[in-house]
C-alpha cells in the first residue's frame, strides 16, 4: 500500500473517530478512545482509553501514530516520556517523525 494511501487510510479513520468521540462525555480519569500506532512493516497496536497524564511506553517504535481519543496526546522519541517530538490533536495522525517509543494523554 502506498504511503498517501495509508495516510488517508488514517486520516478518515482519524476523523470518524473524532466526529464520534465529540459527542461522548469526557472521563476525568482518562482519554476515551484509541491511540493507534503502526511500524515500519504497518503492523498496527493499539492503546485503548490511555489513563491521563500517565506516561506508556509503545511496543515498538512508530512509524505512524494517530491520535482517536478524546484528549491531546503527546508523542516522545524515548521510553518514559524523555524527549517531546510533537502534540497530536484529537483525530490529528502524524508519521516519520524519528520512530517515537512512549505517548502520555494529557488533560
């Protein structure tokens, strides 16, 4: 599969997810939804309802990460959260950006 394709792949996955998810009430305990993430074979994880301000180490560095929670989702380049790479925005899906190792939900 080319690489626009997935991307849009994503990116329509990205934004039906954020139409559903705005109108669900927001947990003050954690994000609802999915943080999907893929390597460089596209095999594809995923995170559900990931607990706010809590730092979760990927199981393989990624490729491609797209945000389909409720809440903004920082992305860090080492485990344990140790350097910022970028904010994702609900629905927001962002690829090659160094093969990030942990996320934290923000709140």
């Amino acid at each position: 599969m080319s690489e626009l394709a997935r991307l849009r792949r994503i990116g329509l996955a990205a934004g039906t997810a954020a139409v559903l998810i705005t109108g669900l009430a927001t947990n003050a305990q954690a994000a609802t939804g999915t943080i999907r993430y893929f390597d460089v074979n596209q095999q594809e994880f995923q995170i559900s309802n990931p607990p706010d301000n809590v730092c979760i180490n990927l199981q393989v560095r990624a490729d491609l990460i797209a945000n389909e929670t409720n809440k903004t989702v920082r992305v860090y380049l080492n485990q344990n959260c140790a350097v910022r790479v970028t904010d994702l925005a609900p629905g927001r899906a962002v690829a090659h950006v160094g093969g990030p190792r942990s996320v934290r939900a923000l709140d």
